[in-house]
C-alpha cells in the first residue's frame, strides 16, 4: 500500500486514504474517501483529523474550517445546496458562536458610569506561546523519553492515543506536520477575543491557519444567507430573552442548537435570559449543560450583566476613598420618600371619596414604582440562583469586579453573599482610578452598612494594609497656599533642644506609600461613631497605625478630619504620636496646633486635643524642622503653632479693632491656643531642668553668667574654659512665648536663667510669673535666689572648686 516513504495509500474496509504518513499513521496532508461517498481533503496528525480541511457529502452539503481529534473545532463554514451557510466557531456539530449579532445584546458601552472603570489593558486578553497549554494533550510530559518508555517499545507499538507522547516526540511530529507551515515566532503572543477556555484553545488552534481569520473576527459579510443552525441559535437566544419557555426547551430538545450558543458579541442565551429575569429559562439551559461562568467578549459574564442592571450608579453611596464627596442628593432623598407619600394621599383621598382622574393617575404612578421595585426583587432572585448555580463572581474582568458593585451600594447582605460564594477581595480598580480594593471603599462607606460590610470583609482579606496606588496625591487640606504669601522668619540655622530634653523616636522609619484602609477611614468626616468602629475592626485584625500617606499617619488625619473618638482609638491601639511625619506637618502635636485644620474644632476642643496627646506620651519638646527658602531651623512644635499663625498676616497683623467679628473670633482662637500650648511647653522644660544634678547645673548657669558679662570680668576668661567644660544641657526659649526660632533671645538681667524674645514678651513675663521666681518668692529651683544675689567673690570660690574636682 506504500507509494513512497512519505506517502501511500491506505484502503480498508471503512474508508480509503491518499496521503503522507508518518511512523506508520496518518500525519500531514491527505484525502480520505468514506464508503457513504463522502470525502475529506485536509490535515492529519498521528491518525486522526485535525488542522483545516474540507468535508463534501454526495447531496452537495460541504464543510470548510478546523478539526481536531476528528471533530469540527473552531471556524467553519457550512454550505447547503440552495446557498445557505452557517458560518461561525463550531465544537463537534455545533455552532457555538455565530458571525452575526443578535438584536438587543447586553453591552456594557451602554452603561457609561461603569464604562469609565474599564483599563485598556483589561480589553486586549494575550497568551504566551511559551505558556500554550492548550496545543499539545494533557498526555504530554516534560521529561526526558528514558525516564518514560524502555528503550524500543516504540517497535511493539504506536498507540499513539495510550502511550504518553513524550517532547521529543512530539517535536519530531510537529516537524513532519509543520514543514510547510510558517510558526509563530517564540517572543510573540497570540491575541483572543474571548478568555472563555474553550475559545482560547480555538484562538491558539487559529493562528496557523490565515484564510478562515475572517470568521474568527465576527466578519460575515462575504458569505450567504443564514443556514438552518445559524437560525436556530438566534431563535435560542431571543426566546430566552422573551421567556418562552416552551420555544428554548423545543429547540433544546431536538439539538438544533447548543446550549452555551453565542452571537458575534459572546452575548449567549444565559446572559439573556438572566438580564431578564427568567429564572426558569435560566434553570433550564443550566440544566442542558450552559456554562454558568461563560462571558462575553467584553468579559462580562452573566452574574456581572446582573449586577450592572441591579447596581445602577444612582445606587452607590458617597465616598472619600474614589474621591467622591457628594451625599445624597435632595432629589435622591425625596424619591426614596416620595411612594410612600403617594400612598398617604390616595388613601386619603379614597377615604374622603374623592377619587378622581387626578387621584387615577397617581395610582398608575405608584403602580410604576411598585413594578420597578418588584422587577429589582425579581433581579436579586436571579443573581442568587445564578451563585446557587455555580456561577463564580471571580470570572468576569470587566467592568469592576461585582464586589465593589455590593460595597459601593452598601448592600452588605450581597457582601456577605459573595464572599461566601468565594469572591475575592484582593481585586483592585484600574491604576487610573487609584489602584483601590474593596477594603479601600469599605472603610469610607458611612453608616452601620459600613460597619457591617468592612467585618466581613475582614473575615477574608489578607493583606490589611494593601496601598492605594495614590502615593503621589497630596491630602486636599494640605493643598491649601498661604494665605500671606510667604512667611518671615529670621532662621538662623538654630539646631533646637538638646537631646536631653526630648524623647528620641527609636522605632522603625515610617513606611511611606498610598492610603491603606486606615487611612481612608480616618479622613471621615461623616457620623464620628461609625467612622470609629470600622477604625476598631481594622486594628483589632492588627491594621499597621504608623504607616504614611502623603506624609501623613492615621492619627495625624483623625486630627486633622476633627475624630476625637478615632484619634482615642488609635492611641488605644499603639498609634505613635511622637512618630516623625514627612509633609507639611511634622508630627502629631503640629497637626494640633496647626491653622488648617482649625476649623474641625472649637477654641475648648482644641486645647483638649493637645492634652490628649500629651497624656498619651506626645513629646513637645521634640525637634521640629522648620524652613523658609534656602533657610532651615530646628524648633519645636510651639515654634511650628507660630510658624503657622504667622502665614495668615491679616489675623497676625492687623490691628484687633480693625479686625471683623468673625476675625477677632479667629484671633482669641489662635492666641488662647498658643498661650495653651506655651503653658505646655514651659511645665516640661523646668521638669526636664529638675532632673539634673543641681550643683552641676548651677554651674553651668554660673558659667553662662560669666560668658554673658565676659567683657566687664576679664579676669574670669581663664576659669571660662573649665566651667563650660561639663557640657550640660541648656535649652534656650522665650520663657513667655515659647519661640525658640526665629528671635533674638535676652536673659533676665537678674538671674541669667531665663529667656525672652521681646520687651513685650519681657514685661509680660515678669508680671505674671518671673518676678516671684526671680526674686525667690516662689522659687522655680532651689538656685533662684542664690543665682539673683550672686557676686564676683562667689564665683572664684565656685571656680576654685570646680577645679579641685
């Protein structure tokens, strides 16, 4: 029977073929002829159809496009003799998708709202040529041939459907069968329509074939008139979306048309049917073996086409972490009360037999509002059947994935659903809206739903610090430009307190990025309760309280959003409030103090704040860089408070009475603030100035005495050298404003131990405080009064024992 070594002819008692062979099978090109008079022209490998080929029966009826393993796989064309053609992808003898477009197909470009959450890299699907998984069998193995077959078994058997087909192999089929065929390039990727798994072998079947592509891209342009299967999948899909039962079950029943049947669109009877709510139909095409999880082009599958039409915008809640500050609108609000109004007044109206064409129509009205009610009802049934029915919420890629659709809306029964349904929550919105995930809009969504939504969520996630992808947005308050334009600050490169007097941050650097969850959540402005028991969830589940965002932490945005109740959480939970920030404000106590956020809180609630913070450990002594142009200064957060009072010039510097009601409010704010804060400051300086060794201390101070009047005391310079050589700590500030930045300080004439910056910070000073404590009265150390009445004699006997010791 051999013509050659590569061809021959093969009779038997079922058919005849004509063609190349390989080891002995069918492998390449060849025409097989069937007894019933049939005969097929095309591609073989390793004995059984697959590749293009063409099948013609004796009445005429011909079929051109792919096979493999025998039957119909992928584009084909149909042709009967009265011109007819079904044209589409086929598997086996069905058509499975057509080239033609079934009339009222679900598309999300119709839906604008959600269009926009589209990426465009989620519509363009790829699969790697290197990762192909579809070409070869499952049967093929990755190992060497030693390691699978003895050697020579190939000399008892070529079953090539029972033995394994091991690389080498197949590399050698594929050489035979390939040897007149242009390969794919390694690097390139092979694009598809449709991710369905199905389909992608299909795709990857495609590529070696050129003349049938027009088929795979929807296009039918050139071919004849809608053949008897073609018609028959269109009826399919349009009887499911009317409902008839009877009519899909018909076409069903007889096998006209396949159950999973989609239109050029991927647009199936499934996704009819669940669009309109026929759960029966929906059972039934379930029940004929339709895959629940099929989508379309668009990557919508029917469980998401359910969730865009049950889900419309007007739906979603506002929310702080799409950006999305709008509350409910008024028309929103008098359409949720406005049926129950008309009720009201057609019941009064009947009871006072007034029913007319008026009291009519507003009955039809409140007919149509039932009926969109009831249809919303009849939507919700459909989504849970379809998850009853396996249908994975994980499936579709576009447009968002369906759980933001349930938070989004607050629904936290659909939540709870779906995660238990297995949903994912690790899913995010494209790179263009922020990169969010669900946890990031639970935690800004108001109201007990809120609440309710982010502890289910937090049943499931992983990862409750994930970042928004807005690591470069800056925090809206913080956009805010200066009111005077500038400040003006005379810094002198002043490197602030000692290291004795502040506790240093010794905890790990902050973590910089996007918002997580905690973020978002204490931005709230909303109900302060509810923003607070979402804030408990999350740290509860061990929610990261000291990482950074657009240099700000969770306490430092519970501070500036006015959430007392968050900010007492966090600190509860091992929120640092000494924890060093990197934008505007420096750290915790300077978010306090700070003039933009001043409006969050009265003139009382402010005060209180700062102490909160100082019970919790704030320190307030802690350094605080402050810059103005080329020039920079350490200071304090009380030099920060001045440093922002200062930046309003029309408060700072107008004259009280020129200043309007509202301002000279404004002004009493800032002051009894800063006045506050100073108090702070001065209480923690003197407490760090007692822990010193005393003796050591008066010392130094003895010695900064004799630095300040070295001009008059000459011969004290020799002994200068030895007193100021105990380095103890001194902590120079205005000892009435606090200002450690920006002035020039003078000691008191009297004891050298304090400070101030001005005559009216001098006067002042002495009249409520300095001048008992310098003249001993009260006694602010037991130095006072010594220092005060000091003379020459004294201190060459203080440096005479200094150097003995």
């Amino acid at each position: 029977c051999s013509v050659s070594v590569n061809e021959a002819t093969l009779i038997s008692v079922h058919s005849r073929y004509v063609g190349q062979f390989y080891m002995d099978l069918r492998h390449g090109k060849g025409i097989c002829y069937q007894p019933d008079g049939s005969k097929f022209t095309g591609a073989f490998y390793l004995g059984h159809v697959e590749g293009y080929g063409t099948l013609e029966w004796k009445d005429g009826k011909k079929f051109q496009g792919l096979y493999k393993c025998d039957e119909r796989f992928g584009p084909g064309i149909e042709s009967y003799p009265d011109g007819c053609q079904d044209v589409g992808l086929w598997h086996g003898n069905h058509l499975i998708k057509l080239c033609a477009e079934v009339p009222g197909y679900f598309s999300v470009l119709d839906y604008p709202e959600h269009y926009r959450y589209i990426d465009d890299r989620s519509q363009r699907k790829y699969i790697s040529v290197k990762e192909d998984p579809f070409l070869h069998s499952y049967k093929h193995l990755p190992f060497d041939d030693k390691d699978i077959f003895p050697e020579g078994v190939f000399a008892y058997s070529h079953n090539t459907d029972h033995l394994a087909l091991t690389h080498s192999f197949l590399e050698e089929c594929d050489a035979w069968y390939f040897q007149n065929t242009t390969k794919l390039p390694e690097e390139d990727h092979w694009p598809v329509a449709n991710v369905t798994p199905l389909l992608v072998r299909i795709h990857c079947q495609v590529e070696f074939i050129s003349d049938i592509n027009l088929v795979l891209n929807g296009i039918r342009s050139s071919h004849g008139p809608s053949g008897p299967r073609e018609l028959a999948a269109e009826h399919l899909i349009q009887k499911a979306a009317r409902g008839d039962f009877d009519g899909v079950y018909a076409i069903l029943r007889d096998e006209l048309a396949h159950p999973d049947v989609a239109d050029r669109h991927g647009y199936t009877a499934l996704a009819a049917a669940a669009v309109h709510s026929h759960n029966d139909v929906i059972n039934l095409l379930l029940d004929s073996g339709a895959d629940v999880n099929k989508c379309s082009d668009e990557g919508l599958s029917a469980l998401s086409m359910c969730f865009i039409l049950y889900y419309p915008e007007e739906s979603f809640k506002g929310n702080i972490a799409e950006r999305n500050l709008h509350s409910y609108k008024v028309c929103l609000s008098i359409s949720k009360w406005w049926p129950i109004a008309k009720v009201a007044i057609f019941l009064w109206e009947r009871e006072k037999g007034r029913i007319d064409r008026g009291s009519f129509c507003l009955l039809i009205s409140y007919s149509g509002i039932f009926h969109v009610n009831s249809r919303q009802q009849k939507r919700w049934e459909t989504i849970q059947l379809l998850l009853r029915r396996g249908a994975d919420p994980n499936v579709a890629w576009v447009p968002p994935h369906i759980l933001f659709f349930a938070v989004k809306a607050a629904d936290a029964e659909a939540v709870k659903l779906l995660i238990e349904r297995g949903a994912r929550t690790d899913v995010r919105l494209p790179p263009k809206l922020g990169g969010l995930t669900p946890l990031h809009i639970a935690a800004s969504i108001p109201g007990e739903e809120g609440v309710q939504i982010m502890q289910y969520l937090l049943n499931s996630v992983l990862d409750l610090d994930a970042r928004a992808e807005d690591g470069n947005e800056v925090y809206g308050p913080d956009k805010v430009t200066n009111l005077s334009g500038g400040v003006t600050l005379q810094l002198k490169n002043e490197a602030g307190p000692p290291q004795q007097y502040f506790s240093s941050n010794s905890g790990p650097v902050p973590e910089e990025g996007g918002r997580s969850a905690l973020h978002i959540a204490c931005e709230r402005e909303d109900n302060s309760e509810h923003a607070r028991d979402v804030i408990r969830l999350l740290l509860m589940h061990k929610a990261n309280p000291n990482i950074l965002w657009s240099g700000h932490s969770p306490l430092s945005l519970a501070i500036a959003s006015g959430n007392d109740l968050v900010m007492v959480e966090l600190l509860k939970h091992g929120a640092d409030p000494n924890l060093t920030l990197s934008g505007v404000v420096k750290n915790a106590l300077c978010a306090a103090v700070s003039t933009t956020y001043e409006q969050q809180r009265t003139t009382a609630q402010r005060i209180a704040l700062v102490d909160k913070l100082l019970e919790a450990g704030a320190d307030i002594l802690a350094p605080v860089t402050l810059q103005e142009g080329q020039k920079k200064a350490v200071g304090t957060a009380v030099d920060f408070a001045y440093y922002k009072y200062y930046q309003d010039r029309r408060i700072a510097s107008t004259p009280y009475h020129i200043l309007s009601a509202s301002e000279q409010e404004v002004f009493q704010t800032r002051q009894s603030l800063l006045e506050h804060i100073t108090a702070k400051l001065r209480e923690h300086v003197i407490l760090k100035e007692k822990e010193w060794d005393q003796e050591d201390f008066w010392l130094y101070l003895i010695s900064d005495l004799v630095k300040f009047h070295r001009h008059r005391t000459i011969w004290l310079r020799p002994y200068y050298g030895n007193l100021c050589c105990k380095g103890l700590p001194f902590f120079k500030y205005c000892y009435q404003c606090g200002r450690s930045v920006g002035v020039q300080l003078s000691p008191c004439m009297c004891c050298h131990e304090v400070f101030t910056c001005s005559d009216t910070c001098r006067r002042k000073s002495w009249n409520e405080r300095h001048r008992h404590e310098c003249l001993g009265l009260l006694g602010r150390s037991e130095c006072h009064y010594y220092m005060s009445t000091v003379c020459c004699t004294c201190v060459i006997a203080l440096i005479s024992r200094e150097k003995n010791l």
